[in-house]
C-alpha cells in the first residue's frame, strides 16, 4: 500500500463509514496486514526509489491510523451521548424488585381479631399512649392507693404526675363512653408501658387488646360467649373454657378467664402441666366505671375483657421469649413472612 495507491483511498473509505466500534477493529487489523505487506514490496523495490516507496507506505500507515483513531472517537463521542440522553435505556423492562417486608406477628394477630370482632359489629377505637392519670386510673375507680399507681410500675411523664404512659388500654372505655351512644360495642388494640425489670416473660412495652360492650341487659352469659367466639377465631376450633374469680377495681364481678391448653390433653410445658391456660382477666363494668363515663347504670349494663395480645401471639406462634416480639431483629421478623 502506497499513500497514492487507490487502495489507500478505498480503506480510508471504509474506515471513515464503518458501522460499529466492531467493524472498525476488522478494518484495523486488515490494513496493519496491508501495510506490512507495502513495507515488504518497498524493501523489494529498485534501490534508487526504495526511500520513497518506504516514506509512502510509512504516509499511508499515518493516513489509516488517524482516519480509525477518529473514527474511534466519534463512536465514544456516540456513546456518550446516548447514555447522557437516556437513549437505549428500556422503559418497558421491569424495575428491579424491591425487597418485601411482611406484618409483624403482632400485626397479624389484631387484624385477624379485628376483622372477626367487626364482623360481630364491633368497632375499633384508639387511644392515646400519653394518657391522663385520671383516664388511666381515677375513672376505673383505681383508689389513689392501689398498688398499680405505685411509681416503680407507671411510667410518669410529668412532675406533677397527671400525664403517664398508660399502664392498659382500659382508659379508652372511659374515653368510649363519653363519646358514644350506648349501645355500643368497641375493641382497643394498642401498646401499654409498664416498668418492669425486663425477663423472657417481662416486657416494659407490650401490647393488649381491650374489649368493652354496653347495651341493657348485658350479662356474664354474654362475656362468656363472646369469648368462645373470640378462641374459635383464633384456634380455629372451640376451646372450653372457665371463669375463676378475679379482683380488677372497674369490674364488679370480675374473673380471669382460663381456657383449655389449645396444645395438650394431658398437660405441657405451656400450660405448667395444669391444662389450663390463664387467658385474660374480664368481668362486668363497674357502676362507678359507667358514672364516669356518664352512662346511667341504672339502664344501662356492659362486660369488659382485658386480652394480653402479646401473650396470645406467643401462644399462637409458640414464641417463647417476649423480647424477641419488639426487638425489630429481621431474623425473627422474617419467619412471619
Ligand atoms: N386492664 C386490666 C389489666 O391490664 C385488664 C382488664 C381489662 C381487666 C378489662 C378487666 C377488664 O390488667
């Protein structure tokens, strides 16, 4: 190949329109093999002309390598540009997948019992977590003595003490009464604070699910089959159980509740060997409890439950460390997926 040649004319050509970065490579290596073969055929040329056959194809080689090394700069400047402006990137390929949470067990189990408590036509109602002492003790005809107002228990949040982070979400049926019409029938799911030295049984933060009915001519009857409807939704079968004397200021009488080990027949780790479950501490509303609420207990009666949530999700998932529930670890989360 000579800078004369029409060889070089047709590789600098080719050069010049080559399609892809690819193509351009071929072109590359075929024109190193041109090249090299004109330094021969310059080496076999006439002494007299050899100089200025070598100083041609030496002009050719210099022609070819610009021509590709622009060439190659225009496919980078090409490339650039594409990324810059968004082209070749494919809206409709799907997104990458987000990683998925799930509920966490504790979730899981208020809505269940949401959805079985609305289905009965109860309605779920909230309260606050910062709570008047007067809701959280006083309306409940808790006596200004009564061990549970003791400091080492209540989380107080105010010197004067009239602000503590409720210690149950009883004060909501106070909060209930005073807003709604009896008849009425409400569930309260949601957190309550205790200051308890923490164990695997012991939680400063856990979670309970309260139960309030108020019509007229309520009566134990009813609590008790409210609660069998309560153990079929959640064991999905019925469990029997019993009611045992039980003493709670806003209740008059007022009883615990146990129900037959949903596990065993003959007695196991869960139930202490007893066959027995300790479920939740239940009775019918205090007249004083009504009074406070501004409901004339004269006309009107109701039953009140007290259902520890965090304790009946450890019974569902047999968990056996209550620390595990609000330790956020993904690896105890995850197995609720
Ligand atoms: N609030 C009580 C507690 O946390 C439980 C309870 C609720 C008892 C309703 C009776 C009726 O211990």
């Amino acid at each position: 190949m000579q800078a004369d040649d029409a060889h070089l004319q047709t590789a600098l050509d080719r050069v010049r329109s080559a399609p892809d970065l690819e193509a351009l490579r071929a072109l590359e290596r075929e024109s190193r093999v041109l090249v090299d073969e004109g330094f021969a055929a310059a080496r076999q040329s006439p002494p007299e002309r050899r100089k200025e056959a070598f100083q041609s194809v030496q002009r050719a080689k210099e022609a070819i390598e610009a021509a590709i090394r622009a060439r190659k700069d225009e496919f980078e400047a090409a490339a650039l540009e594409s990324e810059r402006s968004g082209a070749g990137f494919d809206p409709t390929l799907p997104a990458p997948k987000p990683r998925r949470g799930s509920l966490h067990p504790i979730t899981q189990v208020t809505r269940e019992l949401e959805d079985l408590f609305t289905s009965m036509g109860w309605r779920v109602l909230d309260g606050p977590e910062v709570e008047l002492e007067r809701y959280n003790f006083d309306a409940l005809n808790i006596s200004r003595d009564h061990p549970a107002r003791d400091t080492m228990d209540t989380f107080r949040c105010d010197p004067e003490g009239k602000l503590v982070l409720r210690t149950h979400t009883s004060p909501v049926q106070v909060r209930a009464m005073e807003r709604l019409k009896p008849p009425f029938r409400a569930i309260v799911p949601g957190k309550v604070f205790r200051n308890e030295t923490v164990d695997a049984s012991h939680e400063h933060t856990f979670h309970q699910m309260e139960g309030l009915c108020i019509d007229r001519g309520v009566s134990v009857g009813h609590l008790i089959g409210t609660m069998k409807t309560l153990l079929r939704g959640v064991f999905g079968r019925d469990i029997e159980v019993r009611l045992r004397p039980g003493y709670f200021p806003f209740v008059e009488p007022g009883f615990e509740l146990d129900a037959r080990c949903p596990f065993c027949k003959e007695g196991c780790s869960v139930c202490k060997q007893s066959t027995w479950i300790e479920l939740l501490p239940c009775g019918m509303v205090h007249p004083n409890v009504l009074a406070a609420g501004g409901i004339d207990a004269e006309e009107w009666t109701g039953f009140a439950f007290g259902l520890g949530l965090s304790r009946l999700t450890m019974l569902r998932y047999e968990i056996d460390d209550v620390r595990l529930l609000l330790s956020g670890d993904p690896r105890f989360l995850e197995q609720f997926a």
